[in-house]
C-alpha cells in the first residue's frame, strides 16, 4: 500500500462531535511520516480535561507539543519533509487568544505565514460555527466573525478543504495533481 | 417505473426546517413497499403537537407506531422485507431517553444492534446539531455531544447518509452496486 | 473571456462569515451585465452599520436600492435582460418583517411570484441557521423554522443553489444545460 498523498496545507472543518479530529488523525497516519500533534487545547475545567485525555489516549505513537498561543513559532520550528504535523484546533487557540484580550488579526496574519513557509504538511482541525441562529450575546457574535473569517483565509490558501460530517468527509477543495 | 434501490439503512441528515423528513418519506414511498413510520416524538407542549399533526397529514397510506423510547424493539418485530421502516427522527429518540434520565450508550448499542439485524430498509432521520457556536449551558453541550456521536455510530454502519439542506440532498455515503 | 451563464434564479447559501456575500456578487460581477444590489440591511445598531459599511466598499460599479421589506416591488420593478440583481440577504428582509409584525407566508408567495415572472438573472443569498442546538426562546425557534421554510421554497424554484462554506462553493442544485 502506498502512502497517500498528503501534501501541503490541509483544513478539516466539522461540527462538535463530527469526527473530525478523527478524521484528520486518519491523513497524518497513513502518511508514514514522523507524527507532531500540536495542540491548542487548555485544560480550564473538567470537562475540556476529559476531552483531551480521550483525544491523547488515541494517539500512540505520536508526539505531543502544546501551543496554547504560540502556533506559528511551533510551525516554523517544527516543520520539515517526512513529518506531518497536525493542528487540532484553530477554534480553541482563537477562544485561546481572545480569552487573553489577544486581538487576533496580526496572530492570524503570523499563521497564514507560517502556514505558507511549512516544508512538509500541516493538516488543521477547525470548527464550522456560523450555521446556527444568531447568538444572544455579543461575545458569541464577535468569536463566531473571527472563526468565520480564519476559517475562510486559511481555506483559501490550503491545498485541501473537506468538511467533516458525521464522521464522513465532503470535499470543498482538492490539491491539483502532483507533478 | 422500477422502484430505486432503497437497501439496508439510511441515515438522512438535515438542520431543522431542511426539508429532512420530507426527503425521508419520499425514498420511503418510491419502494412501493409497505410503509411503516416509527414516531419517536412526544407532545409534551402545542408547538410539539402542531409539529406532530402537519407530519402526520403528509402520510396517508402509512402505519404509525409510537416508539418514544424502545426504538431497538420496534425494529426487531416490525422490520421485514417488502417494508420500508422510517424513524423519524433519531434527536427525539435521544432526547427522550435524555429527559427520562436515561444513559443512552446502552440504547445506542441496542438500536446499532437492531438496525444491523434489519430484514428491510430502514430510514433514519438525525438532526445535525454541531454546526453553531457553544451553547452556553452544559445540558446543551452535552445532548450536542450525544447527538454527534450517535450520528456517526449510525453512519458508520449505514449503507447511504445524505445530508439535506433547503430540500435537497448531498450524498455523503452510497451504498455499493448490488449485487 | 465568455461571460458565465448566470441565470435564472440562484440561491446562496451559507453560515455567518461563510464568505457567502462575496461569492455572490463575484457571480453577478463574472457577468458583465448592468449590477444592481438590493440591499435589505437595517442599520439598528452600530454593529450593523459596520458590516454594511464594509459591504458597500466592496461594490464600486454597483448601483444600489434598499429593500427592507418591498422586496417583490423591487424585484418587479428593477428585473430585466443585461441586468444582473443581488439581493442579500433574505435573512435581514425575514427578520424585518418578524420584526415588524408581519406575518411572513404573503410577501414570501409575492417573493416567489417576483422571482419566477423574473426577466434577467437574480441572485439570493441566505443564511442557513438550522444546523445548531434547538434555540432557548421560542422567537428564535420561530425564526428558524420560517427562515428554513423559505430556503426550502426559493430552493424549489432555483436554478441554481449553492452552499457556501470557508469561502467555498458546494452546489447542491446545478441549472439544466442550456437549449
């Protein structure tokens, strides 16, 4: 069996509870190459600590690095050929910027550049947050803008985009054939 | 005309007001089976019980039965070839047991069980719930939680899941050539 | 470069910030036609005003009329062949009915009436708002179920509709080759 192709920038959207991080686990894994989770997630309650050490406790064989805030340094250092490095998620390192009064727009101009730089792949988990009602309060509304718009720059300089929906990928964009 | 292929189980997913249950019924009346709709809903207030009585105008020439709970039962008696089953819809079913106090994983497993077991079509319609911003309180989460993970047991094992928006489908699974 | 065939009746449609505007009026822009845009923003707050502002500097070579609400007037009115028509976006225009205290199911028959006795190309775009955690209160239940009655309508009538996601396009509804 060959590896698949796993090249470049790939974006996975989903709702919660979608697969998606799954989803996005299964690429980096049957590439073959040395494995970086990079994770965004902070432990702030219980909840968020039961979720992340179910999400660790699938991911043998990788190694771990935490960027709560920092993800384009970590992209920089990290990257390089045979390794794939998988970013999970843009949704709690944006919660994670905002919560720190972090106006994201110069974080989010720093990732685009880092993602552009990456010498191997990077496949990034985020969430999709704008099909529901309006959201009562202003904060809702103002980190469902931020999501919607990291969300549509990152898409448009990825190689891929596939949405995740009950487990199961819809493509939104595809890499051109390889050369 | 010869009646399209509905085979093994169907999962269709929508948000509310998609069009979903609709979509459901019409694969359900192109067999030309027997038809028998599975209610998982409950009255419990009048916007419920309007919702319930525009449903059931829409099906002259269906059996109704009520299966607020014990949705793995009715499928193992009723299930049969030459008819076509629709649960309408898994989110009810779950809230149910979630209102009732209930821990689903039990039910899950027993409704997976049932539906591999089927002797006939089964259409399943879900809500897919993910797609908005944090709910601000935990039950919420949590039922949005259960709700995804239930959405991907059951599309894991179904042969097709469409997903419907404003009324129409896009297939996010096929079923193999029969054959 | 040939014109795209933009006909007939196209909905977009899409999640907050889903860059669902902006791939509308590319469409209209792809045209070459005469472009008018129909706006149906009510500037309530500062909030609105903002994101109409930002709008409005996008569309140089546009000329636009505001609809809050007659938006089958304007539709009958303004509709002709070499004439391009964006309206965006018939979640404000519900909302500004809902909001004023009119009963919906009327002006959205003289909608449809307006788009299908349409003599050039109209372009809608909508939100998509029913893919969260059922609303607390019941005004915005409300406004779920009418704004995904009235995707499901336009939809039914389109000639094209499209999901919009990240910026990306998903077509779940592609017009007939042209005679």
């Amino acid at each position: 069996m060959t590896a698949p192709a796993l090249r470049g920038v790939t974006l996975i959207l989903g709702g919660a509870r979608s697969g998606k991080s799954r989803f996005a686990e299964e690429l980096v894994e049957a590439t073959g190459f040395d494995r970086l989770y990079v994770a965004t997630a902070a432990a702030y309650d219980e909840e968020m600590a039961v979720r992340i050490a179910e999400h660790k406790a699938r991911r043998a064989g990788w190694r771990t690095v935490e960027a709560q805030r920092g993800l384009a340094a970590v992209l920089r250092t990290e990257s390089g050929p045979e390794r794939a490095i998988l970013v999970d998620c843009l949704t709690l390192w944006l919660s994670n910027l905002l919560l720190a009064g972090v106006e994201p727009a110069g974080e989010v101009e720093g990732l685009l550049e880092a993602l552009r730089a990456a010498r191997g792949p990077v496949v990034l988990v985020s969430n999709e947050v704008g099909f529901g009602i309006v959201p009562d309060n202003a904060l809702a509304r103002a980190f469902r803008d931020h999501q919607g718009r990291l969300n549509q720059r990152v898409a448009a300089l990825a190689d891929r985009v596939t949405l995740v929906a009950a487990g199961l990928p819809l493509d939104l964009k595809l890499p051109k054939e390889p050369q």
